[in-house]
C-alpha cells in the first residue's frame, strides 16, 4: 500500500500529476482542489495518496491532506460510488461542503456534481449521514483551492480532448475529466484566456465562468 509521497513535482496535467520520488515517478490523479495546492514543478510536495488495483491497472488517487483522503474513502463505500465518481465530488466541493450538504439533506447541492444523478444523490445522502456523524467540520479551509460547483448535465465519463501538450489543452482535457461537455470546456478556455496563463490558472478561471 502507498500511503503517501514526498517528492519534485515533475509534471502537470490535471486532473494528473507526475511527481518523482527517489528516483521513480508516479503518476497520480487528482481532484482539482488538491491540483490548485500543489506548489510549482520542480518543487517539493508531499501528497496523500489511495492505491486502487484493478485487473487492468494499477491507479494511484492523491489528495492535499488527509481529510480529502478521508472523504474519498468514505465515498467508494458507498453502492454506486467508484473512484472516478469520488474525484468528481472532491474536484465539485471542499470534504465540508459535501458534509454540510449531507447533514442537511441538501439534495440539490449533491446532483450539481457531474455523473451525480437524482437515485445517486439519495443514495449518498442516506449512506453517508451516518458514517459521516462524527466528522468534525474544519476551522480552516483544508487547502487555498477554489471551491467549484459543478452541473450535473455533463458526464463524468466524456471522452478527453486530444490537443494535449500545451496550456490551453491541459486546461481543456481537465474540464472535460471532470464532466463538461467539449464545447463547452473549449468555449470557457476560449472565454478566459490569456497569453502565459498557466493551465491551472485557465482551469480556475473557466470553472468560475461557468457557475
């Protein structure tokens, strides 16, 4: 089990990141919230992970602290719920958002995730209230990311636009991993950028075009 890794962030290109430890890298995937605390590439990080083995893959998940990991565990619990799923509700809200809309039966706030539906929101709402009684709420944001909502319209499982290899693109292929159709991923990064954003910069700015 890989429990967590300190490291260089060698690349970025969400909702993945390379980070390279000892030697080794690895890839790991992450909700966008975790993404917007990462420090600059070539720097230092250390990240929370979840190992995940399937027949076809080895997937490791990453997550800024160890509440997120928390909450994405308690999520793949649920009937349903895989890990892609999870992502989405971490990338959509902070862990206390998505516990505050859960203690008060907040049944609109849950569909707005993509790939949440109307029997999926139910179904969390009701296994989530008791495993999540005793989560004590933060005093503090958990990371400086950017809380987004998301609209349930998009799929979580749309195919990722090819244009790779450059800013706009990594910006583009995140927003549609994270649900949104492609034109309208290609429209919002149209929309907000500007000569030398970074990706995450282009991702923070078309997520807040599109509340």
């Amino acid at each position: 089990m890989i429990g967590r890794l300190s490291g260089t962030i060698a690349e970025k290109s969400p909702p993945d990141i390379l980070i390279e430890c000892a030697g080794v890298g690895y890839e790991v995937t992450m909700p966008m919230t975790s993404i917007y605390a990462l420090p600059e590439l070539n720097e230092l990080a250390v990240i929370y992970t979840h190992f995940v083995v399937r027949e076809d893959a080895q997937l490791l998940y990453g997550f800024a602290n160890q509440t997120e990991r928390k909450l994405f565990r308690l999520l793949i619990r649920v009937n349903g719920v895989g890990p892609k799923l999870a992502l989405a509700v971490l990338s959509a809200m902070s862990a206390d958002q998505f516990v505050s809309c859960v203690r008060h039966d907040d049944l609109s706030g849950i569909v707005k995730i993509p790939g949440v539906g109307k029997k999926t929101a139910e179904r969390l709402l009701i296994e989530m209230r008791d495993r999540l009684k005793d989560w004590k709420m933060s005093s503090t944001p958990a990371t400086d990311a950017m809380p987004v909502q998301l609209s349930n319209e998009h799929t979580f499982e749309n195919t990722v636009y090819d244009s790779a290899y450059n800013n706009k693109g990594d910006a583009t292929n995140a927003l549609i991993s994270l649900g949104y159709k492609q034109v309208q991923a290609d429209k919002a990064v149209k929309l907000v950028y500007t000569d030398g954003m970074s990706s995450e910069n282009i991702i923070r700015h078309a997520l807040k075009s599109m509340l």
